[in-house]
C-alpha cells in the first residue's frame, strides 16, 4: 500500500503511523494501522499502539490495540466498554438490522 492511500509501505514509516494513529476522521482507517502494526517486527510499534489504545474513542480500534499488543507478549489492561465510547458503524448496522426483522415494530 502507499502513502497515498494512508497506509504506510513494508518500510515502517514511523511518522506517517503515528500521524494516522491521531487522524480521527475514519476508524478504519486506524483498524488497518493496528492490523498492520500487529506484524511490524519495530519495537516503536509497541509504543504507537499502547498510544492508540489510551486516546482512540472508537471501541473497535481499542479492542484491535489490545489484541496486537497481546500477541506481541504485552499484557495490557483489557478495554471496557463505557458510555463515552463510540460503536462502529458496524454495530449500529447490526442493530439497525435487528429493529427491521421484527424485533421491535412499531404499530403504524
């Protein structure tokens, strides 16, 4: 992948990783960092996803912190869901795809 796309290239690029650990606008955007992260051998990367894992208010994105730094052989803190925390638009789809099979109808 390329610097165009956002994604950094087989190269570790440690200003451009923690340049997208920061950009909020997308949080797959960050979900592909972490996977990416998750394999990079550079022990920065440790520090960039510990980052990510204390500042991201996506859930998901903090799930997939915690899950690379586990496989890295860290033994981070599990991540709670609180009320401050923002679902993924994959969550509301599920719900939103729970209301419209009948699990909740409206008498209109």
């Amino acid at each position: 992948m390329s610097r165009e796309q956002g994604i950094p290239d087989s190269a570790f690029d440690v200003d451009l990783a923690q340049q997208l650990a920061q950009d909020k606008t997308d949080f797959r955007k960050r979900l592909a960092l972490v996977a990416l992260l998750r394999v990079e051998p550079d022990p920065r990367s440790l520090g960039i996803l510990r980052d990510m894992m204390q500042r991201d208010f996506v859930f998901d994105v903090l799930w997939a912190a915690w899950e690379a730094l586990t496989a890295k052989g860290e033994l981070p803190t599990e991540p709670r869901k609180k009320a401050g925390h923002l679902m993924s638009r994959m969550w509301w789809q599920g719900l939103g795809d729970k209301l419209t099979n009948g699990w909740l109808l409206w008498p209109f």
